[in-house]
C-alpha cells in the first residue's frame, strides 16, 4: 500500500499543482492485472485496484484544468516475472483451477518461464501506448484503464451495472429472497469451494 498506492498519490498530489496552474499536464498511472484478484496476494491486489480508483477520481477532478489521468495495466518479462517462485506460483494457481491472464496468440516460451509466452513481453512494449495517452490525440482519453503486453493493447470497460431491481422504500429481505436470483442469474463462483484433501 506504501510504495504502490501511496506512491501514486503521493507523486500525483504534487504533479497537480502544476498541472492545474498551467492547465494541462499527463498522468499515467501503472497498475496490474493482478487487481482483478490475485491468489495470496490481497495486499498487491488491492493496492493496485486502488489505482484504478485514484485514476478515476484524479481524471474527474483535473479533467476540466485540462489534465488527463489514466491508468496501464502491464504484463511484461522483468526481473520481478521471470522468477522460479512466480513460476510456482503461476503452477498453484493452475491446479486449483484458475486461469491465468490472456496471453497473445503464437507468442513463444521461455524455459521455466512462469506464463507462456512471457519473455516475449520486453518492458519496451509498453512505452508506446504510454507515451501516446502523453500526447494531444489522446486529449479526449481520461480515466481509462489500458492492457499493456506484448503486441495487444486493449481498453478495460469501466464498471456499469448489468442488472438492477427497483422499489420504492426498503427492501425486505424476503422480498430479496425472491428477486435477487434475476440479478444474479448467470454469476458463477471463480474460486468455488473444494472438498478438503484427506
């Protein structure tokens, strides 16, 4: 939480004040997919989402001072990726069912490496969309979160309600009982309970 999420406060809180005396200025925020929930990590997890969340609160408040924030989501090959734990990591991960993050297509593997096709992610392919959202073209883009990695780029959807109920006054919990399996119809558990090994 110190170093990820209070970095970037801590970085953004100055840069502001710049940016808002001079009317423009660029944030780029890194974040990681492992926000979206990361076995045994809950601390890196959160502190990572959090980012997303200061990214969209900082796009809200600089946006009309003519500042933009947004937020990168890399997957890349680094000293940090290409370890053996982060590959035994990955292997747990896998036997208890989990998906591992998208991965591009034909993308080749490294011996050992910890998700296929990692070591052809350099930290290089990020840059560029980096230093794109820098740029005037990308004047419009503010509070969006970006996949980095290797030869795709892709936009996160921001969070949206799919399904909803409405009443007026309070709901019942009875009432909940009966209409709440419409909103959740569909949902499935990604970590459902195991039977315990004996």
């Amino acid at each position: 939480m110190k170093v990820h999420l209070y970095g970037h406060f801590n970085c953004i809180k100055h840069a502001c004040i710049i940016f808002r005396q001079q009317r423009s200025g660029r944030i780029i925020n890194t974040s990681s997919a492992a926000g979206l929930g990361n076995m045994g990590q809950a601390n890196y997890s959160a502190a990572k989402e959090g980012i997303v969340g200061l990214t969209r609160t900082v796009a809200r408040d600089m946006g009309k001072y003519g500042v933009t924030c947004n937020a990168v989501r890399p997957m890349v090959a680094t000293r940090m990726t290409m370890t053996p734990e982060l590959a035994a990591a990955w292997a747990k991960r896998a036997e208890a069912g989990i998906s591992a993050p998208a991965i591009p297509v034909g993308a080749p593997e490294a011996p050992g490496a910890p998700l296929p096709g990692l070591a052809a992610m350099p930290p290089e392919g990020v840059s560029p969309v980096v230093v794109w959202l820098c740029t005037d073209a990308a004047a419009h883009v503010n509070g969006c979160t970006f996949d980095a990695h290797g030869v795709d780029i892709g936009l996160w959807s921001e969070p949206t309600i799919i399904k909803s109920i409405h009443k007026k006054g309070i709901w019942t919990q009875d009432e909940l009982e009966e209409l709440m399996p419409r909103v959740t119809e569909g949902l499935v558990n990604p970590s459902p309970p195991v039977p315990p090994k004996c």
